[in-house]
C-alpha cells in the first residue's frame, strides 16, 4: 500500500481502439457513472490504421469531466485513478512541446509487414521470442517505432538525443496528466524491446530492432502510484496501468493459476494466469505480463489475440450499411435458422493466433444464391465464436490442461445468440459476470489496492458476481462438421498479399 486513500471511488480511464471512456467505481465494484466517446478512425492507405493523439487526450478529459459531473462529484472525492488501453498503438511525441510527432500508428496496422520479414532473416518470426515471448508479427510496438524513425524525417537523430518519447497510449497519458515517463509491465511486455526476465529493456532487441533506449519510458509495475495527476484530475493519484487485455484478467479475478476470461472487444483475447513462470507456447500463442502488484513477483499469462471480431459488426455496420447500430446484428442473425453454409474469416489486418500470418486477408466462403443478409450476419457473429475456439484448442494443447468454463467479458457478450454459439462450439460453458465492464474494473481495482482503498485480492474476488451462463447443446458430429468447414475457409485467406505489394 503506497499513499493515503482520501475519496469514496476508484476511477479508470480506458483508452480504447474505438473510443475512450471513464468509468467510476464504488467499494463494491459496481459502476456509479460511465461516460465515452469515440474517436476517428484514419485510413491513409489499405492496411494502414491511424488515430490522432490530440483528439484521444481531448476526449480522455471530456470523458472524465462528464463522469464526475454525472456523479457530481469532483476530483477530491477520488482515492486513485487508473488507466487501462489498448495495447501496442504507438506514439512518438516531442518532449518539450509534447506534440506529437505523426499519428498514433494502431495495432492492427500492417505498414510494418516487410520490415518484419526483414527483421525474421534466415530464423523467421521466431527470432525473438525467447527473449520477448512475441513471434514477429506488425501487431506489435517495436517494428512501429522503428518504422516512424526511418520514414518521419529528422526523427532519428532528436530520438537518440532524448527529445522524442515513445510511449504506448497508457504512457502518453500518464505523460499528459503527471508530466511522467512511465509505462507498465504488460504494456512493455507487448513492444517486442522488454526482457520477459529481465523485465527491462533488452538491449539485444533494442539494436536488433533499432530503437534508441534514450526514447523509452521507464518501466514500473501495474499497481503503484506513477505520479498526481493535474488538470481535470487534479491532485488525484495516478496509481496503475494495465494493457486492456491484462486489466480484463484482473478485472474478472483471474488471479490462481489456470484462471482465464475472453474479452470480446473490436478483436478477441484469451489470457489464462500462468503464475510466476513465462510458459513458452508451441501453438502459437504469445506469452505476457499479466500483471505486477508493486514490488511482488510479476505474473504472467498465456495470450491468444484475435485481431477481428466486434470490428467485423462495425463494418458490417460502417462499409456494407447492413445494419445501423451494431446491436442489430444479433436480430438479423436469428431471421435465418443458421448460416447456409457461409463462413466469414475477417482476416482485414491477417490473421492473428495462432496463425501469424500477415499475408492473409479477409474472405466470405461457401457462397450460393441461397444465401442471404441474415446468412451473412449470422456467419460475422459465428466467425468470432469460431476463432475463439481455434484460440482455445491451442491454449489446451499449451496447457494440456481442458478449459472447464470460460469467464467473458466485453461489449460482445450482451448478445446472446453469440454467447449460446460460442458455448456450443467450445462444448464448454461460458459465463459473463455481472459488471461485464471488467477491462476498467481492472484497472479501477489495481490502483484502488496501490492506494489501499481495497486491501487484497481477496477483497477483489468477494465482489466478482455472475450474471448469465451458457451451456452447450449442440451436437458433436454437428460442431466438428462446421469447424471443419471454417478451418477451410481459414486456408483459404492465406497467401493473399504478394512480397511486391506496398
């Protein structure tokens, strides 16, 4: 326990793929006000995905105002802030203006493509892992920043002279409220430049990759006090910072080895608790830092990321205009009994694990003239069922152990006809808890314990409550039948970009 608690609530800021939001929390975890607002999206080329900082940080303060206007409350009656995000966007910024230097360059982005082949040599995308716990892939930060060094001008140089900061977006945060420099551990973990041991920065991967150390933030655990905010949160303890994914774990209390939840977000991520060893997988999984409470032992995870899931409604949404709010999905789903033979593999950014193939993209399989909006919609809702069950095949194959629920958690998870699906493919029950928010409960409950508004994780567990469950009913021949039927659709995304492609 680091400071002296003040205020009645916990607040997180989630600085999201899609939007930013912050939700305030009681001493029960139940949430007493939420507020968000979305952000553009910034296509300059196919595969290129980009957000604009400037407009992150103004929403991020509009968020937290609203949140404690909604509540009428004012910055005083908070014991801690804490901040969770989407992990692996990547931002250079200038350290005395503090502007940045280009857009944020999003995960999803596959501009790096041909610098990672370059970067796997004669070894390949497992080059680093042993190091890192990361295949090489343009999912992660490392690549980014070596990109923007080599593409912005006069960068370089200035980053080497420690005028130019790189930070993921929980560190530009933090960096814009306490003036610190400053990341975490899971977020650190997600660069391919931290030392899964170590966890410092590896000064291997640092000259492999070509990223100056002078421009890197210090790292610090998930739970402990960064810095005093100022400006609309001003005096307020900035005291955790988790990866989206990583919070989602501690939000649903995942803390015993073998515990695992799947967020269902604008992609899908599986993370089951390893302890205090960095399992090393052979199925294509990513090893992590789950989290670090201070000065205790970091504790890693097993990771399978899903680059395209609640994204693929929003396109359906955006690009084809089938629906007009995303919650429609789930209506036109069921005006069909099932998919009529289509599968949707939404490889846009390739596909994530445990393939790792940048080279694919997107394809709708299994087409005829019978088949309609409904067919369609129904194969967008089942192709993240699917992919989460390739996910958890490998994590058994990791593990040797059979996943015997699955905790969930997301904007996903309030549609039912997925959740039943997803129960039926997994032949396994998966279970949503009450507060369904857990990626800002997450990061709520690791600076709450940093400031001792909660004492221990057993406190944590005790308000972690169900509130739907799903069982499977569907035949095996029948499920098998299908996945057969999706692993043929997988096939055939790959190999789609050509080496010569820009």
């Amino acid at each position: 326990m680091q400071g002296q608690m003040t205020g009645s609530y916990v607040a997180a800021i989630d600085q999201g793929t899609t939007s930013s939001r912050c939700i305030i929390f009681g001493h029960d975890g139940a949430i007493a006000a939420i507020v968000q607002k979305e952000h553009r999206q910034i296509f300059p080329r196919p595969g290129w995905v980009e957000h604009d900082a400037e407009e992150i940080w103004a929403n991020v303060q509009e968020v937290v105002a609203g949140a404690l206007a909604r509540l009428k409350i004012g910055p005083a009656d908070l014991a801690a802030v804490g901040i969770t995000n989407q992990r692996e966007t990547t931002l250079l910024w200038d350290k005395v203006s503090g502007k940045p230097i280009h857009n944020a360059i999003v995960w999803q982005d596959t501009r790096t493509d041909r610098l990672v082949r370059e970067l796997g040599g004669e070894i390949g995308q497992d080059r680093f892992r042993d190091r890192c716990g990361l295949p090489l892939a343009t999912y992660f930060a490392g690549p980014k920043v070596r990109w923007l060094l080599d593409n912005v001008d006069g960068v370089r140089a200035r980053a080497e002279a420690g005028q130019v900061l790189f930070g993921t977006m929980d560190a530009w945060l933090i960096w814009k409220l306490t003036g610190r420099h400053v990341t975490d551990v899971t977020n650190a973990s997600r660069t391919m430049l931290m030392n899964l041991a170590t966890l410092d920065w590896d000064p291997v991967l640092l000259e492999a990759i070509g990223v100056p150390r002078a421009m890197l933030p210090e790292i610090r655990s998930s739970s402990e006090v960064y810095g005093t905010a100022s400006g609309v949160l001003e005096g307020v303890a900035v005291a955790s910072a988790l990866g989206d994914q990583q919070a989602a774990l501690f939000g649903q209390t995942c803390f015993a080895v073998g515990e695992g939840k799947c967020t269902y977000g604008t992609g899908s991520f599986l993370l089951v608790n390893t302890g205090e060893t960095a399992a090393v997988s052979t199925h294509g999984l990513l090893t992590t830092v789950g989290y670090q409470i201070g000065s205790q032992p970091a504790v890693y995870a097993l990771e399978g990321s899903i680059a395209v899931s609640g994204a693929l409604v929003q396109w359906v949404r955006d690009n084809l205009g089938l629906i007009d709010k995303a919650s429609d999905i789930e209506a036109l789903a069921r005006t069909v009994e099932d998919n009529g033979g289509c599968y949707f593999v939404p490889a846009f950014s390739g596909l994530f694990a445990p393939y790792w193939q940048s080279d694919a993209r997107g394809v709708i399989a299994g087409l005829t003239g019978y088949i309609t909006k409904g067919h369609i919609a129904r194969a967008v809702l089942e192709a993240t069922a699917w992919q989460t069950r390739e996910v958890v095949d490998a994590m058994n194959a990791d593990s040797g152990v059979r996943l015997t629920s699955l905790k969930v958690d997301g904007g996903m998870t309030a549609n039912d006809l997925l959740m039943g699906f997803q129960a039926d493919v997994l032949d396994t029950p998966v279970v949503r808890p009450v507060v369904a928010e857990t990626t800002c409960l997450g990061a709520a409950y690791a600076a709450g314990l940093a400031v001792g508004f909660w004492p221990d994780l057993e406190s944590l567990r005790k308000n972690w409550r169900k509130s739907a469950e799903w069982f499977p009913a569907l035949a095996s021949e029948t499920r098998e039948r299908a996945y057969a039927k999706w692993k043929k659709a997988v096939r055939r995304t790959m190999d789609w970009v050509d080496e010569d492609e820009a």
